[in-house]
C-alpha cells in the first residue's frame, strides 16, 4: 500500500501480532536462521489462482514470505486438503510446525466461539467485514483466546469468495417463503438452523458429495460464494441463484505458535507482512471479480436475483435470531454479544 494510511495501518496490524506473539511466547530458541526454513502450509480448494481465493492467498503469502527474507522462509504448498481432511489439519498446526487455512469446519473443533462471526446478514458490505476481521474488539479477544487454547496462532481471517448466495433447481427465491418444501445442503448444523427459520429442510452433506446432490435431487439447493459455485460447476445442476449476502464467505490463516516464536523477531515480522499484504491482495481480487464471477454463472442459464431492501429485511428477521438461538446454546453468550456489537460498529463505521 503506497499511502501513509495504508502504511499505517499495516503497521497497526503487525504490531498487534507482535504483541500477541510475545504474551505467549514460550522462550522458544531461534531456528535455523543462517540456512534455509522449510514450512508446510495446506488448505482447500484446486491449484488455481483464478477459481480458487485461497490458493491465490497461499501463492501470494508465499512468494511475499520468500522476498522479505531473501529466500530464508520456504513455503511448500499443499492444495486440495492433500495432509488431511480439516479436522486432521487443526490437530497438525496445534502440535507441528504447520500453517494451515481453515474453515469454520475446522477451527470450530477447536474454538466453536468463532463461528459468532458468521451470524447471517451481519455486515452491510466488504469493508465492513474487512474491518471486523482486522480491528474488532472481537476478532482482538478471538486471536488471543485462540493461541491460549490451541497453542497456535489465528493470524488473520481469509476472504475466500464473498458473501454467499442461495441456490436451488425449483423456483426463484425472493422472500423466505419461497423456501417452503425445499430441501437444502447444509455445511453443518448452523446452516441447517438457518434452513429450518425459513421453513425448508436442511441435511448436512461434504462437500464432495454436493454436485452429486444436487443432481439425484437428495438435494434441491445450497449455498456458496460464486466462486465455490464456478468451482464446483454447481451451475449445471441448479437454475436459479439469489444474492442474499447470507455470510461473509472466511477461512483462517493458523501457524503453530512453537514454530512462529520461535523465529527471530525479523523473521517473524516478514511472517506478519507478508500475511497481511497477501490478504489485501487476495481481498481485492475477490471483491473486484464477484460481478464476473456472478455474470459467469448466469450466462451458464442460470437466472440470479439481487432481493430489494424489504427481502432482505425479511431474511434478517427471520434468519438471524434463529441461527443467534442455535448459538447461545453451544458457546458463552458473551461471543454473541461482542460479535453483534462488533458488526454494528463496522457498519456504522462503512455504512453505504
């Protein structure tokens, strides 16, 4: 970022890590610093920087992470899962040397609290998200209550798609009542509350299995991000998609906390920058192709929908007190309340 504000701001944010670093450090020795550092990093998703967010997060942290330290830092990706589903890979980050991108799959196992940041309909816009994700009083007491639990460090929060669209292969859906008698892919129990306020069903299904789904018809719709729709080529089996901004679609950079104290403080930092600068690239990215993405799907024959004003209030009211409900009985209340009152400062903040 070339202004003194963006300057500023990334010095805010590595700062703040820094700090966190140094609260939990553990009086680690420095590592291998006059050769090479090899580290392991997985995620989701294909090889593809222009269909899959989080690889080109991956790819852009990693050739950064190489430049700041002259080749020191070695980064070796794993796409697609290849070191293990998302439980497997929170484990290996908690007790190895390890960075891993996961999703509320993954670090809900670990830290459920997280997943009071994907209430539905709670952010207005991106830079609202943005906001809550870098400068929150929530996300402040998420980093330092995840690396007191898991040992490990949540670094920051990865925008891997947008927000999420509904989608299905019965009807245009413009209000909740057009859910009525649907079926829906559910990512977890959360989705499936969602699906209930509305008066459709909801059954939990991999992600690997949803095409299939979709097509035998065990499912009527889901939802995802554009991008997890081009993907998935999810457009050949759904015809109607509605952008309903449900939730801001997020994945988490972790490291191990054992390995990142125990760098020098210069290497630690280039870790910091270099995270935080391939995120805003990654933000960018995604932000500036939603339209493409989204015009993608539609020249494929599906028919998309953006509900006014008054739908969304109707999906608001109807959707989140029931996904809230289905929280507070699984994480202290006290997550709900900072999550809520974050987001409504973000918005206020960046209100349109």
């Amino acid at each position: 970022m070339g202004s003194k504000l963006g300057k500023v701001i990334i010095f805010l944010f590595v700062l703040s890590l820094l700090n966190l670093s140094l609260l939990f450090a553990g009086g680690q020795g420095e590592e291998g610093t006059e050769g090479k550092i090899s580290i392991k990093m997985s995620y989701n998703g294909p090889a593809d920087e222009e269909k899959n967010a989080v690889h080109y997060f991956a790819s852009h942290f990693k050739n950064i992470l190489a430049e700041k330290t002259d080749g020191q830092i070695v980064v070796v990706l794993y796409p697609d899962s290849q070191l293990g589903d998302e439980e497997q890979r929170i484990e290996m980050v908690m007790n190895d040397p390890f960075i891993n991108v996961a999703s509320y799959a993954g670090v809900g196992t670990v830290f459920p609290e997280l997943f009071a940041a994907n209430i539905p309909f709670m952010f207005d816009n991106y830079a609202a998200g943005n906001w809550f994700f870098d400068n929150s009083e929530f996300w402040k007491k998420a980093q330092t209550e995840f690396k007191a639990r898991t040992g490990a460090e949540l670094v920051c929060a990865v925008e891997e798609g947008g927000f999420l669209a509904f989608t299905n292969s019965k009807r245009p859906i413009r209000s909740p009542r057009d859910f009525k008698g649907l079926t829906f892919r559910a990512m977890d129990d959360s989705q499936v509350a969602l699906y209930k306020s509305f008066g459709a069903s909801g059954t939990p299904i991999p992600w690997t299995e949803v095409y299939t789904a979709l097509q035998t018809g065990v499912a009527d719709g889901q939802m995802n991000p554009p991008m997890y729709i081009i993907i998935g080529s999810l457009y050949e089996v759904q015809d109607y998609m509605t952008l309903a901004n449900i939730q801001y679609s997020m994945q988490y950079l972790t490291i191990n906390g054992e390995w990142i104290d125990s760098l020098s403080p210069e290497l630690r930092l280039a870790v910091y920058e270099a995270a935080y600068e391939a995120n805003q690239l990654t933000r960018e990215d995604v932000e500036s192709r939603v339209e493409e993405r989204t015009r993608f799907i539609a020249d494929q024959g599906v028919e998309v929908y953006a509900p006014n004003q008054e739908e969304m209030k109707q999906f608001r009211e109807l959707g989140q007190p029931s996904f809230i409900e289905w929280l507070r009985g699984r994480i202290d209340e006290q997550w709900v309340d900072l999550a809520i009152s974050s987001a409504e400062e973000a918005n206020k903040r960046f209100g349109q």
